[in-house]
C-alpha cells in the first residue's frame, strides 16, 4: 500500500521532468544549429542581420519548447486532480 503511494507520487511528474531534461540536453545542438545558420547566412545578407536571424530561431524554438512543457504540465496535473476526485 504505502509502495503504492510512493510510486505514484514519482510517477506522476516524471513525463514533466523527463521533457525538461531534453530540453535542457538539446540546448547545446539548437545553439551550435544557429551558431552554423549565421556563419552560413552571413556573407549573403550582412553578418549582424545573420545574427538577428539565428537568435531570433533560437528564442521562439525555446519559446516554442517551453509552452509545450507548460501545457503537459498543465494536462498531468489536471489528470491528478481528476483521478483524486473520482
């Protein structure tokens, strides 16, 4: 019973914490992906325009990544509660 309890409890979060831990995995290749897309567009549009673009990726692909966390965050614990209630 009290196993039980447990393994809910670190069941419940570990989707949540799981995603944040590849986001936080994935952040060097997203900052090494805009670091080339720079180096890339650079000689063809003016190397301070290059680095709007690729920060500008950057921001809303974490943006992006972060409102997606927050919305499974949302969903698990709207799931807790309903299963407390029934």
């Amino acid at each position: 019973m009290r196993w039980d309890r447990v393994f809910k409890a670190i069941a419940t979060p570990m989707p949540a914490i799981l995603y944040a831990t590849a986001w936080f995995s994935l952040q060097p290749v997203i900052l090494r992906a805009t670091h080339t897309l720079s180096i890339l567009l650079g000689p063809g549009i003016g190397k301070e325009a290059a680095q709007v673009i690729s920060t500008a990726i950057y921001v809303i692909t974490n943006i992006s990544w972060l409102a997606s966390w927050y919305k499974l965050t949302k969903y698990l614990r709207s799931r807790v509660i309903r299963s407390r209630l029934q």
